[in-house]
C-alpha cells in the first residue's frame, strides 16, 4: 500500500516545476535567488514589524494612560476648587446675616437687595459662575446674581441632602440661551450657631475643563471627553456643539471602557471609526475621562515602516532578480550553444567548432570539440577508403553435385587487403564469410567449386589476396592452402 502514495508524491513533486516553469537551468537559478532573497529579507521584515508594532503599542498605551490620569487629576482638582469657592461664598457674612434677616418681615426687601449685590459682585469676579442663588429652609430662591432666577438641575431630595450638611452637584445639562454646558452645585448655609438657614445654589461653566481636555488631548487628532456612567458624553476636546442627548456612546463600548479602565483597548467611537483610547475615573465624582486616539493616526510609524520595508524587499528582489538573470546567462549560453552544436552534429554536420570558455563548461565544451573533430577525422579516412576501393561484383557460384554436408559446410575466415594506387597494399577489415549452398558439383582442384580454375567467387578472393584483379598474371597474388575455403568434416 505505501508504493502508490510514494508514486502519488513523487508525481506532484515532479509537477511543481513545470506548474511554476522552472524546467529551464535559468529559470530554476533566478527562482533560487530569488527565494533566497525573499525568505530572510521577508522574514527579518515581519520581526521588525511585530516588535515596532509592539514597541509603538507601549508607547501608545504609556501615553494615553498618563494623560487619561493627569486630566483626571486636574478635573478634580478643579472640581475641589469649585466646591471650595461656593462653600466660601455661602460662608461670607453678607450671606448669612442678610439670610437671617430676610426670614423677618420687615428687613426682608432691604436683605434681598444686598444679596443679589454680593451675587452680582461674585459672578462678575469668577466667571466660571453662570448664576448664584440663594435658597431658604423651604426651598424658596431668596435672591439672584441673574434677571430673575432659574431652574435647578439637581436630583431629588437634595435640599435634604444639603440641611443634612453635604454638598450636592448635580447632572450637566445644556442651557439652549447661552449655548454651553453648566453644572449645578449645592452648598448649606449656616448660621454662627451651626444652624442650617439655607442654600447656596451655583451653576458652574465647563469652560475651564474644556481648556483642560485640549491641553492634554492626545496626538493630532486624539480626542479626550468627559462621560457620565450611562455612556453620556458630558464634555469633549472635540466638536462640543449640540446637546448632550445627542452625545452618548454605545451601552457595550461604555461597559467595556468602565471594565477595562486604564487598560488600552480599540473600539469605535460615535462617529463609526476605530480607536484606541483608555478610561479613567474622577475621584469627587461618578465621571470618567476618555483619552482617544484614532487607530490609524496611533500605528501610523509602523503603517510607514511596513511600507518602506514593502518598497526595499522589492527593489532588492529586482536587483537579485537582475543579477541572477545575468549570471544565468552566463551558464545556460554556452549550454545552448552546446545544445545547438550537437542537433547539428546529429544532422550530419561536423563542422561544428564552439568557442571554448573557463571553468567546468568551457571544459565540456572542449571535450565536444575534441569529440566532433575525431568524428570528422573519422569521415574523411572512411571516404578515402570507399574512393580507393576496387570495383568487382560477387557472381552466384555455379551448381553443384557435390555431397549435401559438404555443400552446407561453413567456411572459415580469411583476410582482405585493398592494392593502393601507389602499388602499394593496405588491410581493409576482417569478415566472416559463409559459403551459399549450391548444386554445383566439386572440382579436383577447388573446395567449394566444380572447375579447376574454383569458384568465381574464390578466383576474386584470390586476387584480393595478391593484390591483383581477376584475369591478370597469377604471379600478382595467390591463396595460401591453409587460409581457403574448406570443410569441415
């Protein structure tokens, strides 16, 4: 059962070279050099880029994770500056005693006139306060830094959240009028006895956290925002125009950033491209920070070394590619030359003579000459021979009498020798000769003849033999006795 499937291999292995044309010497060396060429230079090309790839990743993962982590910092740093600032405005005195005296109904109008100053005076001081405002136990606006006071975007329960002595900060929401984002937050006021009389209520700009996402967004055109638990985009480096409705990242790419936070992973972003970015919390509060960076942008060096490696491997391979084509040339010429030189020869004609070169071709190519030009030596002695050669006929031998075995008796070998023009004699070859039956009947003085004068036959054997023709002197030549035609018994 084994020697099919080794026949079966050997004839596919043998059908690779004609499947890929390489039957030819030449084409089987450009195919090696080729070979030899690409797999090392395609090889050190993929180690290359696998480790820059690798190397890039940890800068791309080192970079996004330190500004992801410092724009975290800094936004709480800016929210614990803000909480600060409303909790030492709603301390000031002008607060706490026109507060007091706003809850009697006499100094009531009086103390509400010099709250919406003090608002006024803070606002204009701190514009990253949009509008202050100032809440009684019940939750009735006292006074405002605005024309006439505004919603408050804070959850539910919050003034009893603020009498229990807290701070509460409220959900960004979008103010259609000023076409910017604002945040609310919540403060108690106290009394000098540690009372709670009321509230300080401040809508905060996030212009401040916008100058700090562009000053660390990442790259060129690396993105940093600011999203909420549910995927809310609060605040971004990018387009911030719009409300937040329509800023929301998908469910599965928010849970995958809150899993993987810190961790680099590739996603795509709100508008449908793949990026690479990194989450990071705010301390103070339930957002997150985001730092992008589109995936094309982030691999773009290695993107650029894999096309630079593409372009070298190339040009090197052509450069090979021409080279061994040279050198092939330089082997398979004198091969066809050879080639050439004897289908000439094997149609006859040996004037062949090929221009001998160096080393073990040049060699071959010697031995061919040496072979062609003993080949024609060869052909002019043969033509000389058949040019000098005597004519004569062989004759039938007459019929004979003689006994059946004599008649049916081989004879044994003798020589021939050709008179040269010069007088002169030559050997021409040595046959084997054997005697035709006939019905002739044997002479008293012939061994396969019935005449005394023999055989025609024998008659010009003799004269070969003497050198002479027939029907000339007998004194030109004679058969020896042991060398004719006889018998055997």
């Amino acid at each position: 059962m084994p020697q099919p499937t080794s026949d079966v291999s050997r004839a596919v292995v043998g059908q690779v070279p004609k499947a890929l044309r390489l039957e030819s010497i030449k084409s089987r060396i450009v195919g090696l050099a080729l070979l030899a060429t690409l797999m090392p230079s395609l090889g050190m090309a993929w180690i290359s880029y696998v480790q820059s790839r690798a190397a890039l990743t940890d800068k791309i993962t080192e970079e996004l994770q330190s500004v992801s982590e410092q724009t975290a910092r800094e936004i709480d740093l800016w929210v614990k500056e803000r909480l600060y600032d409303v909790r030492v405005f709603a301390s000031s005195y002008e607060v706490t005693e026109n507060i007091d005296r706003a809850r009697r109904s006499a100094g009531r109008a009086q103390a509400g006139a010099r709250l919406n100053n003090y608002l006024t005076s803070v606002e204009e001081r701190f514009p990253d306060y949009n509008e202050l405002l100032v809440i009684d136990q019940r939750g009735q606006p006292l006074a405002t830094s605005a024309d006439r006071p505004g919603d408050v975007h804070l959850p539910p329960g919050w003034l009893d959240r603020v009498a229990a002595d807290q701070t509460v900060i409220g959900g960004a929401y979008w103010d259609e009028q000023l076409g910017q984002r604002f945040m609310t937050v919540a403060v108690p006021v106290t009394a000098a006895d540690r009372t709670f009389v009321g509230a300080l209520v401040a809508n905060v700009s996030y212009r401040a956290v916008l100058t700090i996402l562009l000053v660390f967004a990442p790259g060129e055109s690396g993105n940093m925002y600011v999203i909420a638990p549910d995927g809310t985009v609060i605040i971004g480096s990018g387009a911030d125009a719009g409300p937040i409705a329509d800023r929301r990242l998908e469910s599965a790419t928010t849970q995958f950033l809150f899993a993987s936070e810190g961790s680099p992973v590739t996603y795509s972003d709100r508008d449908g491209n793949e990026v690479i970015g990194t989450l990071k919390r705010v301390p103070r509060l339930d957002w997150a920070v985001v730092a992008e960076i589109p995936l094309e942008e982030a691999y773009a060096q290695v993107e650029e070394l894999r096309d630079v490696t593409v372009i070298l491997v190339m040009g090197l391979l052509i450069l090979v590619g021409f080279i061994a084509y040279r050198l092939s040339l330089l082997i398979v010429r004198p091969l066809d030359r050879l080639t050439t030189g004897a289908a000439e020869v094997a149609a006859g004609d040996l004037a062949v003579d090929l221009p001998v070169g160096k080393g073990e071709v040049g060699y071959l190519t010697e031995v061919f000459n040496g072979m062609v030009a003993r080949l024609r030596e060869g052909r002019q002695q043969l033509e000389v021979l058949l040019v000098n050669r005597p004519a004569h006929r062989d004759m039938e031998p007459p019929a004979s009498d003689g006994d059946p075995g004599e008649r049916n008796a081989p004879c044994e070998p003798f020589e021939i020798a050709v008179r040269d023009p010069d007088g002169g004699c030559r050997p021409f070859q040595e046959v084997q000769r054997h005697a035709r039956p006939h019905r002739g009947r044997r002479g008293p003085q012939g061994c396969c003849g019935g005449s005394a004068g023999g055989h025609p036959r024998d008659r010009s054997r003799r004269a070969l033999r003497g050198g002479g023709i027939p029907g000339r002197a007998p004194g030109h030549g004679h058969r020896r006795r042991d060398q004719g035609c006889r018998p055997n018994p």
